[in-house]
C-alpha cells in the first residue's frame, strides 16, 4: 500500500493549491439552480457552487483504571470542509465534484485524529495516533455523471450517498463517500425502487476509497471470502405520502453477507402547534458462501458466522417548539457458532437508540467491520429518551438544545452502558455554532471474537472502560 510516501507532501499541497483556485474561481460565478440548457457551454456556466468551511475542536477523556489503565486525554483543532459544483442540466445529464479537506493545527502531543486521518493510520496497520494520522488531506470525494428523466434517476462514479446502513455519518470534519452506480425510479404515488452497485468505500478520515469489502475485513478478507475484493449490490423500496415513510433494504455481498432492513414511520398533525408520531424497524444479516464456512470454524476468531437480528419502536411528540422522543430497541442474542455482534463496517448507525457516540466511527475503520459498539452487540437492550427545545418564543431566534439519555443492557456486561448528551446549537441564516458535551458510563465495545463471554472474565472479547467523556465545538458555513 502506498499511502503517505513522501511525495505524498508535496501531492497534497498541489491539491490544495488546486482546491483554492478553484474556489476562487467557482465563488465568483452565479450560483444558480440547476436548469435546463441546451449547449455545452451554458452547461458549464451555469451550474451551481455549494460547499462549506468548518472549524472542529474536539477534546476525548477516557477513564480505563478499572483495567489497570491510566486515563488518558487527547484533543485536536482542524479546518476544512467541502467545495463542490453541480453542472446544470443537458439533456438530463448533469456532472458534479466535490472536494474534501480536513486541515489540523495547533496541535497537542496527545492527538485526537478522529476528526484528522485516522484511517489512513489504520490501513497501514499502525496506532490511530500515529504521526500519519496527524496530518491533513484533501480528496475528491465525489466525481459523478447523473442522469434524469422524469422519475429515472442513474448516476456513476463517487457520491455521498445516506441509507441506513451505507451512510456519510456527518458529524465529524468530512463525511464518507462510495464509488458506483445506482439506478432508481419514482412514481408520482410516492414509491421509489431501485437498485445498484457498490465498489469502493472512503471512510470519512481517509483520503483513499477502498474496495468496499477490503474496507470492512482487511487483511483478512481474502481469508473470510475467498476473495481479495468484493462489491455489494444494494436493491431498495421507498414509499412516502404526507403521513408516511417505509423503506426496504437489502444488500448483497457475494461470499460475504446480505443484509435487509426496514423500517416505517407514521406522523400525525394534531394541529399545528402539535404533532405525534410512531416508528418500527427491525434487520436481519446472515453470513453466505465461503464466509460461513470459514468463521463457522474459527470460533476463537470469529464467534462463528454472521447472523445478526434486531428490531426498535419509537414514539415522539412536537408541541410547538418542545419534542420528545422516546426509543427502544433489542439485538437478538446469538446462537452458538454465531458471531455476536451487528457487523455494519460502512458507517451504517440505523438504531432509534443511537446515540453521538453509538457504533462510532472506529467500527468503520479499515478492517474493523466485524468490531461493534455496545449498543450492537447481541444481546443488548437499548432504551433512549431525547428531548429537544428550540427558544423562538423568547425573541431570539436559532438557538436550540437537544438532551439525549441512553441505556444499555446486556446479560455479559459487567454493568449497563449509559449514554448523556447535551447539544447547544444556534444557527442564523447559512452559519451554525454547536457545543456538543458527551459523557459515557461503562462505555463498551466488542472485537470480532466471539462474546458470550462475560466481560472482564479470561477470553471475553467484550470490553468496558469507566468512564468516556468527550467534548466538542463546530463552527459551520455553508454556501
């Protein structure tokens, strides 16, 4: 692999270089909806420039002395964000690129590299606080042809692309993006079916898209599948009408797993001051073809083959500019010969009871796809409660703060995790400002290895540390 050489130095800032020009050249032109032409020029010409510039502290505190650890804290400071432009429409073809730069300063000797390059620290097999880690990137994170004609959508190349278990996770610096296609259609009923594929994976503190199933298993890909690459071929159902959203997934990973989801959500209107609604979700994963064998006779390794269920409900209600939300969810426990976790390697976090924290972004790093957090492991019960309030009605507008609970529970946890957040946020216009403070009890995780060991007992891949607390600071402008 060869990432982070030398010249990747002097690659980077001719990248950045580039980034600038471009931006001083894209801000100057009319950033217009994209509109019908009909030559190649007006194409170009007037196509739309959108993009943000973000500032992102983030300080981690982590208690590990029930280990016989030390605590430790490191934190970063980084700016960056994305510029991108959209051609407008010829013919139904439009073109669209996006670049992505995450840029730390003023940094400690303990770095937080989860809003850095992380990642690119973890394909080469070192620690995520290695000096490769530290340092700033750029990357043309989409490059993409689309096009449209009534209700068809088909678009190539590489774009940021939200599902419920292929997704950007936006809360760090830069989010994470695929290369492939996908062809859709949607009907004037408000049902959209389509289906595509799937090859590389850019997690989002990379500046490399990997192939996708390399992405989730590393060095042992070969080994688990049989295979050095994979893809995954996505096949979805939506539909929505005023009420209403239902949504069915399933992806299919030859030789690796499939996975279907789905989940449907009811809102009603009371009035216009207040509002309710109810959700169910449920997802079932299952190892397929050479995996199965392979993990199935590697317990110690493994836990056995993938065969992951769970299900949530949800309720909330909005009463003027108060909601609350109440959640629930189960992981079923696993079999024997199973392995005992969700495996969602893609920056998938589809839970009603996630929290800032939950299935975070180490699970998503290279390699680590059959890793999870506490909410996923089998076996665990989760319950959340968030309330939120926005202060309109003081005269002030913007401001708003979201305080989220969670616990969760499991029969070989030595105690339940529990999850506080508190977000105060204000935003005028196209600027944000968010302070996010995070604070875990018991904070948990699992390794790829089999889990129906009890934590803390000899061979258990379950871990819990005391104490995490995390805080963190976003400045954002969009354009």
């Amino acid at each position: 692999m060869a990432l982070h050489r030398e010249d990747d130095k002097a690659r980077s800032s001719d990248l950045k270089k580039i980034t600038m020009a471009l931006a001083s050249s894209l801000i100057a032109m009319s950033a217009t909806a994209a509109t019908e032409v009909d030559n190649p020029v007006d194409w170009f010409a007037k196509g739309e420039t959108h993009g943000n510039i973000k500032y992102y502290f983030i300080e981690t505190n982590k208690d590990k002395t029930n280990l016989g650890g030390p605590k430790t804290s490191a934190w970063a400071n980084s700016i960056g964000g994305k510029l991108g432009y959209k051609t407008a429409k010829l013919y139904g073809f439009t073109m669209g690129a996006t670049f992505m730069t995450t840029n730390p300063f003023a940094l400690p000797s303990s770095v937080d590299t989860s809003i850095i390059g992380r990642d690119n620290a973890v394909q080469l097999g070192k620690s995520a606080g290695d000096p490769i880690a530290q340092k700033g990137f750029s990357v043309l994170g989409e490059a993409y042809l689309d096009y449209q004609y009534q209700g068809l959508d088909a678009w190539y190349g590489r774009r940021v692309e939200k599902t419920p278990l292929v997704n950007p996770k936006e809360v760090r610096m830069i989010p994470s993006s695929v290369e492939g296609g996908d062809l859709s259609y949607s009907f004037e009923s408000g049902l959209k079916i389509g289906g595509g594929y799937l090859d590389k994976f850019k997690q989002r503190t990379s500046s490399r898209f990997v192939n996708i199933v390399e992405h989730a298993l590393g060095t042992k890909t070969e080994v688990i599948t049989g295979h050095k690459k994979g893809n995954v071929l996505p096949a979805y159902l939506e539909w929505r009408d005023a009420h209403h959203t239902v949504r069915l997934y399933n992806y299919y990973s030859k030789d690796f797993m499939n996975l279907t989801y789905f989940d449907a959500v009811h809102k009603h209107e009371v009035n216009k001051d207040f509002s309710w609604s109810a959700g169910l979700q449920g997802m079932h994963q299952h190892g397929i073809g050479h995996s199965r064998g392979v993990m199935e006779g590697d317990i110690a390794s493994y836990g056995g083959k993938i065969n992951g269920r769970f299900f949530g409900l949800k309720v909330g209600a909005k009463y003027a500019d108060s909601s609350l939300l109440l959640a629930y969810t189960n992981v079923l426990g696993s079999r024997d010969n199973e392995h005992n976790s969700l495996a969602l390697p893609w920056d998938g976090t589809p839970l009603f009871t996630d929290m800032i924290t939950s299935n975070d972004l180490f699970t998503s790093n290279y390699g680590q796809g059959l890793t999870s957090s506490g909410g996923y492991i089998a076996g665990t019960s989760g319950i959340k409660a968030g309330y939120t309030q926005k202060y309109d009605f003081t005269g002030v507008n913007g401001f708003k703060s979201v305080l989220s609970y969670a616990y969760y529970n499991n029969s070989n946890f030595i105690k339940a995790q529990q999850d506080v957040n508190l977000v105060l946020a204000y935003s005028i216009s196209d600027f944000s400002l968010a302070l996010k403070g995070i604070w875990v009890d018991n904070n948990t995780g699992n390794s790829a290895a089999d889990a129906d060991v009890k934590a803390g007992e000899t061979g258990a891949s379950i871990v819990q540390i005391d104490k995490l607390t995390q805080y963190r600071v976003i400045a954002n402008w969009k354009f």
